[in-house]
C-alpha cells in the first residue's frame, strides 16, 4: 500500500472486511462439493478397487472402450471436476466409450500391496472384463500421470491385450535435470519412511507436491480467492479444487517401496530393469500405436520426462501431442478443453 493515505488504507480494508463478510454468506449457499460430476455406473469390483463406466452421451458409442488408469497418490475425480471441466465429458461427446478404475483408499490391510498386484492383479483383471464384456480382443488404454507408468509397465507385459495406447504428463525418465520431484525424493530412506509408517500418509506426500510450488499452491491463491467470494458458482468451482487437492489417498507400503525406488531413485523404467512379480518391463515391447500427451509447463512432468518415449517403444505409429500449461492446466484449463479430448477421440477413432 505503498503511495496511499492512511484514509485510503482505511478504505481498503473496510472494502476487504466487507468482501470477507459477504464471502461467508456466499459460503453457506455453495452446497455440498461433489467428487466429479458426470453420472457413472460400477460394472467391477475388486478390493477397494471400483471400476466405472460413464453414461455414454451418444446413441453408438465406438466399440473398442477405453480404460482410464489413473495416478494411486491422487483422486482421479480431477478427470471430471466440474461440467465445464471435465475431459471425461469431452471424451464422452466425442463418441468414446469411456471407463475409469477408482483405487479407492488402501488402509493398514493393504500395506503389503505390490506394484505386482496393482499391475498383474488389478489392470489385469479390469482390462480382461472389459474385453470380455465388450467382446472385443482388446481394448485403448489411457494412462494418466503414475497411471501412464503403470499403463507402460502393463501395456509391455501384455500387448496381445491392448489396442492403442494414451499416455498423459506420464513420467518416463525420471532424472530429467528439471524434475524438481526427483530432486525432492531423491535423498529419502524410503525403506525407514515404509517401515515406520506402513502406509505412507497421503498428507505426507501431498506436503511434498505443495512445497514444490509453495508461493502459488499455498498462498497466492487464498489471496486472490477473496476477489470471487462475491460468485457462488466461481466460489463452488474453487472448493472443488481444493477438494481434490487435500483429498490425498494413503499409499500402500510396499507398492510406493517399489515405485519410489525403482522409478524415482534408480530410474529402472528407461533402461528395461523394473521387475514386476517376476517379468521384466520391456518398452520395446510396445509396438501398438502409441500417443502421448504433455503439457509444456510442466513442473511435475517436465516434456523431455515424457517425450523420452519415443525412443523407447518400437510403435510405427507414435505421435505427440503438445498443451501449452501445466499439470493441472491439462485437465481444467478451458482451452484444455478445447484442444485435448476431441484430439485423443479423433486418434483413437482413426485407429
């Protein structure tokens, strides 16, 4: 407030004081937040695991379904977080048959839980009803984020099963020099951190994701949320985010052991030494068309973490696909919208 006189602070915080006051008012005409919005059935369950298919928004859906694999550490709601947002519903428009695999919330019965059981176990299990029950061969992946991992490691232990593949600000090399999360998990004892916690606490991890951005996760943003407090749709929509940014599962044990160390630390995925149960991940394996998708602006997934693929797989049929924002950008912005489910139905229909 450099420059103003002491009337005009005194101004401006009458202002914010009467902005706060309506805030509240707004607050209690919000509503409860839903955890995405698109109406969704369960065809499949198995453990905690629920698998959903998505009401189809066209008469003749295409026949080869997709199967979204979604990231254990976070919800995957954020693939459906509002009306306007939501790369479900423009996948869904685009004529896509679309299912999505909900991992639920491991508790203390599930630290024993392996990379093994996630990938030979659970994706196996939801990849082979679909095939069953849509009668087709084999069915399109979607990876998102650790999903793609573990859509990689899957897809490379059974390609007979997949018809095309869709990987999204999917790390692959994970010893980029601009990989702040690497850089981060590094150095930690991730055996002590296993050992002492069984399950890693969600709170934990998402401490670590807000510290890599802090000024703009964990301050800027409350700032600036004073000037919509006013807007009960923009305030809703807000509250929705932060919904799914502190909605943050446990991690079972054993499977972040392996994950952390194999891919984080030691980077076995690049160089064909991640063991899953007792086959080796092979991304020469995957010879089917592949898509990947990053975002520019990264700073989870920097693009060279993701665009390294293309010299690891043998598909004939790779391509690119470019969005200019960030990790999260690539699921809400309005342009994401625009640009990124229409792309990944027009390749998939074309293949």
């Amino acid at each position: 407030m450099i420059g103003l006189t002491p009337e005009q602070i005194s101004e401006e915080l009458k202002g914010y004081s009467a902005r706060l006051t309506e805030g509240m008012q707004t607050l209690r005409r919000v509503g409860e937040i839903e955890a995405g919005v698109s109406p969704r059935d369960p065809v499949y369950r198995e453990d905690k695991l629920v698998l959903y298919r998505y009401q189809p928004q066209v008469a003749k859906p295409h026949p080869i379904p997709l199967l979204i694999v979604y990231a254990l550490v976070n919800r995957p709601y954020m693939m459906d977080i509002q009306e306007d947002r939501s790369m479900i519903r423009g996948l869904l428009a685009a004529g896509i048959d679309v299912y999505l695999i909900d991992w639920g919330y491991p508790d203390a019965g599930d630290r024993n839980l392996t990379l093994a059981d996630y990938i030979h176990r659970y994706i196996s299990h939801c990849v082979d009803f679909l095939r069953e029950r849509n009668q087709q061969d084999t069915i399109n992946l979607l990876g998102v984020c650790q999903g793609g991992a573990l859509s990689l490691c899957f897809t490379s232990l059974y390609p007979e099963k997949i018809r095309n593949l869709v990987t999204m600000v999917t790390p692959i090399d994970f010893h980029t020099p601009d990989n702040l999360l690497t850089h981060l998990i590094r150095y930690v004892n991730v055996d002590l951190l296993v050992d002492s916690f069984g399950n890693v606490p969600g709170s934990f991890l998402n401490f670590a994701f807000l510290s890599l951005s802090p000024f703009r996760l964990a301050g800027q943003k409350y700032v600036d949320l004073v000037d919509i407090l006013d807007d009960a749709t923009a305030l809703k929509n807000f509250l929705r985010m932060e919904k799914w940014i502190f909605d943050s599962p446990d991690q079972a044990g054993a499977a972040f052991r392996q994950f952390a160390k194999d891919f984080f630390q030691q980077n076995k995925l690049i160089r064909g030494e991640v063991v899953i149960g007792e086959r080796r991940v092979d991304l020469a394996a995957i010879v089917m068309p592949v898509l990947n998708v990053y975002a520019t602006q990264d700073h989870l997934v920097p693009p060279a973490a993701s665009k390294v693929l293309k010299d690891l797989c043998r598909s004939r049929d790779y391509s690119e696909l470019s969005f200019r924002g960030g990790h999260i950008g690539i699921y809400v912005s309005a342009r994401a919208q625009r640009e990124i489910p229409p792309a990944i139905a027009a390749w998939l229909i074309s293949r």
